[in-house]
C-alpha cells in the first residue's frame, strides 16, 4: 500500500520483444506442386537501421538445403511505412542466409513467404531429416529449414506464439506439431523460445492420422503417434510401436528428473531408401522405407537413441559450425543410454543388453575410417556413412571410458551419470553447457582436471580407444581382446548415394558375389548401419545390369582382422581369437 492507503505502483516491465508465426497449407495449389506452405511473421518493433540483419536461415544442414527464398521465390517484407527491401547476403563460412534491411524499421515488421516441398528421388541422398516433404498430399517439415528469425544472443527471452490458419484447406484437414496439437500455442520457454521453434516438426494434411492410445491416462494423452496415408503400408507394428515407445518415455522422464506428463511427438516419414531416426523438440521423427527389413530390436534400440536426445545435449562452441565438437557426445551419450536405460528399467534382458553392447564396440574396432579425428570425420558425415556412423561408437566407448574414472575416484558411489546430470542442468538454467564446461565437469568427478582433458583430446584424435579391465566389472563383465573382420563394403561408399557402383575393390566379397563397376543400385534392402552394427548381417541388394534386373547378397567384411575389444560375463571361460 501507498503512504495514503492507496494501492502501491507495480514497476513498469518491459515487454518481451514478439514473434508470431502462421503456417498457411494450400492443398492441390498447382498442377506440379500438390502442397505448399504459406509462412507469415510478425515481429515487435526491431528498431534495426538499415543494412542490419532482419533475419537468418541456414544455408543447409548437413547435406540437406534450407529453402532458398530467392529471386524466384522471395521473402516479402513491410512495416509502418510500407514495404521494406531487403538485401540478401550469404555467409558460406557460417553456413547462414542473411536478410538485410534497406532502411530503417519503422514499427512491427511483417514477413511473408512460400515453403516449397524438396523434390527428391531414388539419388536424393540420406541426411537430415529437416526438409519439408510433400506426403500422400500432405505436408511434414521442420522449422529448421524453412523458417527464417532473428538471431538474438543466446537465451534471449521471447514472446513466441505459433498459429495454424486452415482457412485453404479443406475441412478434414488434420494438423499437428512438436509443440502440440491446438490451432494456436504460446512456447513457455522464454529463454529458448527461437530455438524452440526451431527444432520443431509440422504435420498437416488430410491424410494425417493419428496413433489413439489405448490408455486415457494424463501420461498418454500427451503422447501422439502420426503418420500420413494408410497403417497398413507400414512395414512394423505400428501401435505396439507407439506402446514401446510411451512406456520408455515415461520411464526416462523419471530418470532425467522431468515431468512424466510433458507432451511427445512422434512423426513417421515414408522414405525411397532411408532408414533412421532423428530427435526434435519433445518429438523425433522415423523415417521408414518398406523394403528395408528391420527387426523389432533394432527400431526399439533406434527409438530408444532418439528419446535419449531429449535430454542429455553439449552446445557447439561459438563459431563451430562442423559439429566437431560436440557430436561426439550428443551421438555418443544418447548410444549409451539407449543400451544402459532400458536395462534398468526392465524392458531387456542381461542378454540382449550384453548383445547390443558388443555390436556397438565391434562396430567402432571395425570401423574403416577409425583413425580419423573428430574434426575429419565431421568434413565427411555426409558424404561416408562410416565417418556418419564414427561418433556414435567413439562416444559411447569415451563414455564408457570416463564412467570407469568416475566410479574409481568416488569409490563405487558415482557413475558416468554425475556430470552428465550437471550438464543437463545448467542447460536447464540456462547456464554454459559447452565442450568446456563439459571438461570442467568431468575433472571435478574424475578428481583431476588434467586426465579429463587428455581423456578428450585423445578420444577427439581419432584411433583405437582401450578399455581397461576395471571398465565394466561394476556389471559383472570383463573385458577380452579379440579380433574381429573390418567392415568392407566392397566399392566405394559413395555408390550408395550416386545409385551405379564404382570404386569395386578386386577380390572383394562384393566382386565375388557378382557386383561390378556400372551397375545401377535398383533398391537397397539393408541399411549401411544395419551391417555395420551387426557383424553378422549381409548386404543385400537388387542391381541392374544390361537392362537385367537381379539380386546379390554378401558378407560385407575385409580378409583382414582387426584388434576388437568384447565384453563377456565375468569369470566366463573363453578362447581369445587373437
């Protein structure tokens, strides 16, 4: 209360700076195009003068580009005073297309524009799955890659509000996103408000069906399953999918300390030859391909790695842009974990869990490109499936690795789950969560800030990571070397992108099999991470030659052995191959 009794003044708090996005579906909008995507932004008062930048997209991710929003198909602007030119420039080195104002701001900006579905076909290559993508006459895409926004400083809070205008659509439509599944919806998370828009995924069309739980718990109510078309042209059980999928979510909610009740999305995307997995906000999205045969195990390992990403992520350092530093440990600790949590929480057995450790370390030992650094193997993710593939299995061994460490200076009472769960929580405050802090962290649990660095600088170099005798015993394991056949492919990897082997290598097991230079790869039926997972796989695919269409299958492993390492139950005789 006042001095007089009167109510007391509230101080005056600025208003969040805004952002209202609309998505627009136009269905049958030509006769070439079945689908579009109007976007419309608005923006508070920016107060930007002239040839500063409005807003940024991404150039690309990995090898998949961001809609170009060009001369052809410009990004439209206006304010208080009308139209306002922009000036677009691209910076290759930061991977970023910037929109720049002509003039000063005057007042609320306004953007408007028009997504594009990505044409592809059979040679589009495997990479991000952020593309928007035309689907049985819907859409599905994430902001990543069409979106274009401010780029404030680093949590930087936000008023962000996303909104569906079905008003050209037609009345059947169904929509969805990873931010839920009303018209309209405000993102709470102030601070990470743009990023959370961001690394959305948006679903709509008629065609788009939705997974019904068969529970109406608070738990399920928040879970959604969607594809497009019809469940049956599925090639997997998709309701006992969604019951695996929901199950372990909640579980993993409960471990990493976050509310059981906090929505998730799943999204399935038909594919011409991708088969894999890819995490968003609150959401992943599966893209399937109905000739690839996969196993009930490996979708549950696949989607148990994607709900992993949820929680447990390194930023990148300022100015990184390969992902060198720091996909190591979003890919490798989400690996971990899609082995380590569902073991404890029941839902595999000690025998499928031994299993899928071993074909994860057997899939690093054998791993072609081993020797290559962190930095190396970024440059060629997208161009190597094995360079694809290295983080994951070099993260998971540092992790396994480090747990060891931590374990042996806190006499048995911690684990690798310590730091990991710091790091998680200053992301969650808001607070540095880099390679840095990460190091910072790692030599508080190991008790020497030394080995915590040298442990990373060697496992970022590159090459054969050992694993000491004490790693696993607190499992009931044991460590035993071994050597194990080095994956081959038999040509060159870039084949599988180009669709007509080259680079055949002589004597292989792919010459012996009948494969040679020229042949067009008709269809892929196994995945290039499905054999080098399982060392026990074949290769199977279906080639033309000559106007002949025929089938080859082969083991795709070199003559040569390589040093392995495998774990077996403790005190287990066994003969080491060596």
């Amino acid at each position: 209360m006042g001095a007089d009794g009167s109510p007391a003044q509230q101080p005056l708090v600025d208003a969040l700076p805004s952002i209202n996005v609309t998505f627009t579906p136009i269905f049958n909008a030509t006769a070439t195009l079945p689908a579009i995507l109007n976007i419309y932004l608005s923006f508070s008062p920016p107060n930007l003068p002239a040839n500063a930048s409005l807003v940024e997209l991404s150039l690309a991710f990995g090898n998949v580009p961001c809609q170009a929003y060009n001369e052809t198909n410009p990004l439209l602007a206006a304010d208080d005073h009308g139209v306002l030119d922009l000036t677009v420039t691209d910076d290759e080195a930061h991977n970023l297309r910037r929109w720049l104002t002509s003039r000063a701001t005057s007042g609320a900006v306004s953007l408007s524009m028009t997504a594009l579905p990505r044409e592809i076909d059979i040679t589009t290559p495997i990479g991000p799955r952020v593309d928007l993508r035309e689907l049985n006459g819907g859409l599905l895409g994430s902001a990543f890659s069409m979106v274009p926004l401010p780029a404030p400083p680093p949590n930087t809070p936000h008023d962000v509000t996303f909104c569906w205008d079905l008003s050209r659509s037609p009345p059947n439509t169904s929509f969805a996103s990873s931010l839920g599944e009303d018209l309209c919806t405000e993102i709470t998370d102030k601070p990470q408000a743009i990023q959370a828009l961001q690394s959305s995924i948006f679903a709509v069309g008629p065609t788009l069906q939705r997974y019904t739980p068969a529970s109406q718990s608070p738990e399920m109510l928040q879970f959604g399953l969607f594809y497009f078309g019809n469940r049956s042209n599925i090639p997997f059980d998709v309701i006992k999918l969604a019951d695996y999928i929901q199950a372990l979510f909640i579980n993993m909610c409960g471990f990493f300390d976050d509310s059981d009740t906090r929505r998730y999305r799943v999204f399935l995307r038909p594919s011409m030859r991708g088969f894999g997995g890819a995490g968003f906000l609150s959401s992943f999205m599966l893209e399937y391909f109905p000739s690839v045969k996969v196993e009930q195990w490996e979708l549950e390992w696949l989607l148990a790695h994607e709900i992993a990403h949820n929680w447990p992520l390194m930023d990148s350092t300022p100015g990184q842009t390969t992902g060198a530093d720091n996909t190591w440990y979003n890919e490798g600790i989400a690996t971990y974990y899609q082995m380590f949590l569902p073991y404890r929480f029941g839902k595999t057995t000690r025998a499928e869990f031994l299993q899928q450790l071993n074909m994860n370390l057997q899939a690093y030992y054998t791993n072609p490109v081993i020797n290559l650094s962190n930095e190396e193997a970024a440059e060629r993710m997208w161009q190597n499936p094995a360079a694809q593939r290295l983080p994951y299995h070099r993260g998971l061994i540092y992790f396994l690795r480090m747990d060891c460490l931590v374990r042996q200076a806190s006499d048995g009472n911690l684990g690798i789950d310590s730091p990991v769960l710091q790091l998680l929580e200053r992301k969650r405050k808001g607070e540095a969560f880099d390679l840095e802090t990460w190091i910072l962290l790692a030599g508080e649990a190991v008790g020497n800030a030394t080995r915590a660095r040298d442990e990373y600088s060697d496992m970022a170099a590159g090459g054969f990571l050992g694993l000491s005798l004490q790693t696993p015993s607190h499992l009931g394991l044991s460590v035993i070397a071994t050597t194990q056949e080095r994956l081959e492919l038999g040509f060159d990897t870039a084949s599988l992108n180009s669709r007509v082997i080259s680079g055949l290598v002589p004597g292989s097991r792919a010459d012996e099999a009948g494969v040679r230079d020229g042949d067009a790869i008709v269809e892929t039926r196994v995945m290039y991470w499905q054999v080098a997972d399982d060392i026990s796989r074949n290769m199977s695919l279906r080639l033309k030659r000559d106007g002949a269409e025929f089938d080859v299958s082969y083991w795709p492993r070199s003559r040569e052995k390589v040093p392995s390492l495998q774990f077996v139950e403790a005190g287990t005789v066994h003969e080491e191959d060596l």
